[in-house]
C-alpha cells in the first residue's frame, strides 16, 4: 500500500477493507488521488488527498468529461474535511 493512502485511511480511521466513499459522490472509492500532483509540489498530507471513484479519478486526470478540476476538487475535499473532523 503507498504511503499516502496510509495517510488517508489513518487520519479517518479506516482499515484496508472498510468501505471508503468517495468525497464526490459517496460511491465506494477506489482511488486517493492527489488534489496537487506530486510534480507540481503536492504532498502526501491529508489536505491534499481525497477518495475517488476510478472514473471521478479519470475526471480528476483529465481524461473524461466532465473533468474535475483541482479547484474543485479542494472545495469538495474541505467541505468533507469539515464534516468528518
């Protein structure tokens, strides 16, 4: 398991196996993506971590349409953070 997905299964005391939603839809997760990419200067924090769907997380990539841009993404990933905090 990488590192950041440590980060963000510990900070809301999730296990390997537990049901995680993803921040945009509440689907089950498959993805902690990144909100900064690494190469742009993200880091592996937890403001900077948010589950996804595969799809969303292909969003999140821009590959498909409608694309989740990172703005949005860190508005939903607040809001969630507020809310499970």
């Amino acid at each position: 398991m990488k590192n950041y997905t440590k980060v963000y299964l510990k900070h809301f005391g999730y296990g390997e196996q537990d049901y995680i939603p993803s921040e945009i839809s509440g689907k089950p997760a498959q993805d902690i993506h990144h909100i900064i990419k690494k190469s742009q200067g993200g880091k592996d924090n937890i403001e900077n971590l948010i589950a996804l769907t595969r799809e969303e997380h292909k969003q999140a990539e821009l590959i498909t349409k409608p694309y989740l841009t990172a703005e949005k993404l860190q508005e939903k990933h607040n809001l969630f953070l507020n809310l499970n905090n």
